[in-house]
C-alpha cells in the first residue's frame, strides 16, 4: 500500500512503516507481509512486549544483518560496552576547546584568547580574512525539516557539531528512534559544504552492520544567515569510542588498552573498510575516535571524510599523526586507510609520545617500547601497515585483517598457553617434520638439524587457483623433479604458478643457477611478491648457505607476520647460522599457537637440551599428541633427552626410571625397542659404575626396564639386550659382534 502522507512516493512494508517518510502506517491498513500474503499494519506490527525501550526503525526498505556482535573473533572475551542512555548523552555547555580553534581557510590558530580574556567563538581569521565560527546552529526542541526534534548537541569534531535528535516520524509512545544530526562547524565553508552534498549523493546506500546507517539528508534555515544549512542524518549509536575508552583506561592509571582486545578491534572494523574499498569509497580519517564500542559490535561513524577513490576535487580530510604522509601529494587511497589503521592500533596498544610530531611519519624503535620488543609479529605488523611506501603496505583491508588474526593467535596462545590453529589460505601443512633425528632409531642417526633436511619439509605456497597455470599443476602427477621440468617445460601454458612449480623442481634437483632465473624473471614481474622470497629462501637451504636464506625469510615474515608457516622458516635458518636463542624465541611461538608444526617442538627440544634445560626439553616433547604419526618418535627422543648428561646436569636414578617407564609405554618394533634398550642400559650401567660418588642413590627395588638397578642387574640385562639384537642382525659380522659384546658385559658367574 503506498503511503498516505500528502506528497511521500513510499509504500508500507511488512512492519508496518513507510520506506521512505518512516510514518506508521494508520490501523487497518493493508499491507504485504515478506511471505507476500496480504496482512493488515496491525496484524504485522510486533507487539509493545516485543519491543525494547529505544529500539529503532530504519524507515528503509533495506534489511541490515542483526547478528550478535564478532568481538573477539572466537577467541577473546571483551566486555560489553553497555548502551548510553542518548538524553545522557548531550553535552549541557557545548564549546570548542580553543586549542582545537583553526581557520578552514589558512589552517591558521582563531578564536584564542589574549591577555587573560577568553577567544572569540565567531569572527574572521585575522590571517586570510576568512570567516569563523565555533557555536552550534541548532538548540534545544529546535525542530529540522519538520521531523526531526533536536535535543542538543552530542560533540564537535573537523567537518562540524553533532547533534542528537528524535524522529517525531517513527517514534511513538511506545519507544523513540534516535538519530544523529551532523552539520556544518561553519556554514559559509565552501569544502564543507561540498562535501555534504557528496555525502548525501552515495552515502545513503552504505549498509554495513559496523558502519553507521545515513539515513537521510536534510537542510534547515541557519537561524542567524536564515541560508538553508544540509545535515546528514544518522542513527544513534550509544556506547564508547575508542579514544574514550583509552582516556578512561587512563584515568585509572592504566596508559593502553590490552593488546588482545586492541587487535580484535582491528579484525572486526577492517572488513567494514573493506567493504567501503570494494564500492570505490575510501575513508580518510580513520581513527579511534571515529569507532564506537556499543555492547558486542564496533561501528565506524563519522563519514564526513569519505570520499569515491577517483575523486580528485573534494577536500581531504585526515588528522596529523593518523594521515598518511603521501596524501597531500597522492592523494587518499586504500593504501592510506591501511596506514591509518595501522597508526591507530599502535596508539591504542603502547604510549605512543610524539606520535602527531617526533613520530607523525613512522614508529618508535622496536627496542624503545617494551610491547614492540616483546611482540616481534605485532610490531612487524605495525611497520608493514605504516610503511613509508604504499606498495609495501597490506594492499586490502581483507589481507591487514588476515594477517592480524594470525598474530592475535599467537598473542592469545602466549598469555595462557593454549593452542589455536588454523587453516592456512597462504601455505600447506609442514611436508614432514625436520630435525627429528634424535627421535629415530637406526644405524645412520642424524641428530642435528641440516639446511638441506630443512629445505625439503617446509611448508610451501597454496597455488592460487585463479592463475592460468592451475589446472595444469592440478593434473601433474608426477613428483620426480627431472619429470617435473621436463613436462612443464614442455607445456604451452606460461603463468606465475607454473614458473613457481618449476624453480621449486629445479632447487629440487640442485639446478641453483636455473632456480635464480626463474626466480628473477618472477621478480621482474612483480617485485613484492613473497613467494619470490620464500623460495629464495629454500634455494638457499638446499644450498646449504642458512645466511641467506635467514635473509630471505626474514623479508617473508615482514610481509605474513601472521603465518607460523614464516616464522618456522625464519626459526630453522636461524638455528643453521648458529643463533639458537632468536631460534628459540619463534619456535616457541610457533608451536604455542600450533601443534601441528612438529618440527617447532622438536626445534625446541633440541635447543633447550644443548642449553643443559632438559626439563624443559621433556615438557616440549610430551606436549606432542599422541594422535599424532610423530608421537612415538618424540617419546623415543624424550627417553634420549633423559639420558643425555652434562658437567652441570648429569643423569640421576630419576632419569633412568624416568626413561624406563616411557620406554615400556611405547609400541616399537623389536629392533628399534631392542636398539633402544640398549642405549639405556648403557647409560645405567655407565652412570651406576662411575668413579665418582652419585649425588643420588638409588633405591632398594628400582627397576629399569624390569632389571635392577644395580651392577650385576643392568649387566644381565644388557647382555639380554644385545643377544636379542644379534638375532635381528643381518649379517654375520654383525652378529658375532654383539654376541661378543653380550659376553663381555655378562656379570661373572659359577655357570
């Protein structure tokens, strides 16, 4: 039914409401129901109990998601920041701070005061003779475009006074709806006004649930100029912005938000950037006090700067120490809100001094602020997102928002320890897990970790399936590399995938010079491109040079500081070059986020015993799941952990029962459990027939793996262990060896 209001073209709609004026449809009238059966207003109208005091309605045709706020992403609690009560909300003696007062003709300082006497609230710059003025045009029960009832101003800000106003056309007794009325600080300011008129030509159709809803556009006569004056009408929302709840943190002696709660922050207002980007739009003035915290959700408000991404005309808007430094010669783009974003987190995250001077184009010095020397991918995080070149930047909000996820995993796991894995959409799983010689069992162990091994079990890249080469890759079944070369080569399909695939084979079968070439003509391309890092990176490993692959994947985890996959790698070259305490530090970062990266575990396994922590070595390995196919290897390597002995740490009864008992757990073989029983009754026999005293005595009755621990016990079953391995040997050599060992140890008897 189309709407009865004398000159209105809307219609009712299943609520009940006009879509276009808002007005409540009159009783009995008729209207169409979503199911599209004819339904009288009062019959689709909810009833009073099912309405909740300052509920709101849009008056358009449009449906908005109303979901339960994502703060925390699944996985942080935020508080709730409860709703404000909008009478509450109006300032009672609303001003201009005169620190804020400049012209917006000259940028020049207006309205100070001198000589003890306050500044002028209304004037002319004294600078360029352009006029000024700091008071708000509407007052109190002032009614605009005979609909909205204003009562009061809300707050001030660069392109003009809010105030907070009832539409007398949806609200009734029952509840009010609560709108915002953005206007103009000064009506004669050409660019203001410019930008108004741009705001009301595409900001209407903006419907993101965390952006504020522009619901109209109105002018209303200047009650001093009587020119009609253009306010953007949008809705109420009542909580707190950021900047607020930072300067409220700090009134209670706390200078920063948690870094949690500051990074899910970031996570759920970048898709809302993104979806501005997607329609050409780009934000410009991105900062906490243009995003409100109401109860589970963050909206973005203050839409004033917004601008389309080709717009080479309208004023720019931005505040110093958020704006990026190439705007006000490029311009704005995505690049830029990126930067703001990035800006806005780290004043929110650590004390930020200088952050609009000293530091208004970069950040402090990693070593100069705790949070940053302590939080290594948050801070690269923060120097990609504000790096001086745009190109270097994230390139989408959606990629910023990817990647800050991943370092909320990493933070969050942390703080209580408790992995929280993801699928990667940048790399596949781990291809094997390297360094896990300790934990094998055989006549060629290799304990340390080599570059080559390291090099063919890293993850690698997901082949993006857009690229032309895809299907090709998808049908490539052989694994050889020599293979691998050859069809590709052969085939007529040339893309970025398939050259990838073919310096992966060509490090695969030690063609270094072929693999380079590749790899430059992929650089030449498209130099920023983290792919081309990554297997420069693997070239080098495979090479055995770790110094630059250290360098490469240094450079990867710049650009993903959110992907475990690029800390591993950057953990393993580090290990390589010699440097087992940065090694340390991102392999427990790793594996405390993700399990499934054994090869971290077993990293720090390896490291903490070289640093005589076998304690903590034993807690890395256990922590192995025993879903896992690695499981068994980590125990076996455990029971080695608990046998290796220092000057500073040697082997104690403890570590021998300790051992015994992981052993017995285990199912092996019976040569890898006979190989490594002897390895441990070694080591008894050893530590009980030292020539010093034990610092621990064993006790009456301990047993390993079922012998006493004593001489004549470990001896026989020492002499068991290596007669049950002659019987494995393969050969007779080797079998005559160990019977003869078998008898030399043998304890003397009467038979």
């Amino acid at each position: 039914m189309r709407c009865v209001r004398s000159g209105c073209p809307g219609s009712y709609g299943a609520e009940g409401y006009c879509d276009e004026c808002g007005r409540r449809a009159p009783a009995g009238a008729v209207v169409a129901p979503p199911g599209g059966s004819v339904a009288t207003a009062a019959a689709t109208m909810p009833s009073v109990a099912t309405i909740s005091a300052g509920s709101a309605r849009t008056g358009s045709g449009r449906s908005r998601p109303s979901a339960r706020g994502g703060l925390g992403a699944g996985l942080i609690d935020i508080p709730r920041v409860p709703l404000r009560d909008p009478a509450t909300a109006v300032m009672s003696d609303p001003k201009v701070a005169e620190s804020r007062r400049f012209c917006t003709g000259c940028d020049a300082e207006v309205g100070r005061g001198r000589d003890g006497r306050p500044g002028r609230v209304e004037g002319y710059c004294p600078h360029c003779g352009h006029p000024f003025s700091f008071v708000p045009r509407l007052r109190a029960g002032d009614l605009v475009n005979d609909r909205y009832e204003v009562l009061g101003a809300l707050a001030y800000g660069g392109l003009g006074w809010i105030y907070l106003a009832r539409d007398r056309n949806v609200s009734d007794s029952v509840s009010d709806r609560w709108v915002v009325l953005k206007g103009l600080i000064n009506t004669g300011d050409a660019d203001a006004m410019a930008a108004a008129v741009t705001e009301r030509r595409f900001l209407v159709e903006i419907d993101h649930p965390n952006i504020v809803k522009i619901h109209d556009f109105v002018q209303h006569p200047d009650p001093k100029t009587g020119e009609r004056v253009g306010y953007i009408v949008m809705e109420y929302v009542g909580g707190q912005s950021l900047r607020d709840m930072l300067v409220a943190r700090r009134a209670e002696g706390v200078r920063v938000l948690p870094l949690p709660e500051v990074i899910a922050y970031g996570v759920e207002i970048l898709p809302a950037l993104g979806y501005l980007h997607d329609r050409g739009l780009i934000f410009c003035d991105f900062k906490p006090d243009n995003v409100i915290h109401a109860e589970e959700q963050l909206k973005l408000i203050d839409l004033g700067g917004v601008r389309r991404a080709d717009d080479d005309v309208s004023a720019i808007y931005g505040t110093p120490g958020y704006q990026a430094p190439e705007v006000a010669t490029a311009g704005p783009s995505v690049a830029s809100d990126i930067y703001t974003v990035g800006r806005s987190l780290a004043v929110l995250s650590f004390e930020f001094r200088g952050f609009a001077s000293t530091y208004a184009d970069r950040l402090p010095e990693q070593a100069q602020v705790p949070l940053l020397a302590q939080e290594e991918s948050y801070f690269r995080l923060l120097r990609r997102a504000t790096h001086r070149e745009p190109a270097r930047r994230f390139q989408s909000a959606a990629e910023m928002s990817e990647q800050l996820l991943g370092v909320l995993r990493e933070v969050v796991s942390a703080v209580d320890g408790v992995p929280r894995p993801t699928l990667s959409r940048r790399f596949t799983p781990e291809r094997r897990a390297f360094g896990t010689g300790a934990g094998e069992v055989g006549d060629a162990v290799v304990a340390d970790l080599r570059p080559a091994s390291v090099a063919a079990a890293l993850p690698l890249p997901q082949v993006d399936v857009l690229d032309p080469g895809a299907g090709v890759l998808a049908t490539l079944s052989v694994t050889d590399p020599g293979e691998v070369v050859r069809q590709l080569t052969a085939t007529p399909t040339r893309s970025v995938e398939v050259t990838f695939r073919l310096v992966r084979a060509r490090i695969e079968q030690g063609d270094q010079a072929g693999a380079r070439a590749g790899l430059d003509e992929l650089a030449a391309a498209d130099p920023y491109d983290w792919r081309i890092d990554w297997y420069r990176g693997l070239a080098a490993l495979a090479a055995n040079n770790p110094g630059e692959a250290r360098i490469a994947f240094d450079a990867v985890y710049d650009e993903l500081p959110g992907e475990p996959a690029a800390r591993l790698a950057l953990a393993a070259a580090m290990e390589c070059t010699g440097d087992p305490t940065a090694a340390e530090r991102l392999y427990t970062r790793v594996w405390r986020v993700d399990h499934g990266y054994l090869s971290a575990a077993f990293g720090l396994a390896r490291i903490r015993l070289a640093a005589e922590d076998r304690a903590g070595a034993l807690a890395v390995l256990d922590q192995v799941p025993d879903s896992s196919s690695m499981h068994a290897i980590a125990q076996v390597a455990a029971v080695r952990a608990s046998l290796h002995t220092t000057t500073r740490q040697p082997v104690e009864p403890d570590d021998l029962l300790h051992a015994s008992v992981r052993l017995e757990r285990l199912s092996l073989d019976v040569e890898r459990r006979a190989r490594l029983a002897v390895e441990l009754l070694e080591a008894a026999l050893g530590w009980i027939t030292a020539a010093q005293v034990p610092r621990q005595r064993p006790s009456a009755g301990d047993r390993v793996l079922g012998h006493e621990l004593t001489e004549r016990g470990l001896r026989f079953g020492l002499e068991q262990a290596y007669r049950a391995m002659a019987q494995l040997a393969r050969d007779s050599d080797t079998r005559i060896a160990l019977v003869d060992r078998a008898n030399t140890v043998r304890p003397r008897t009467l038979i």
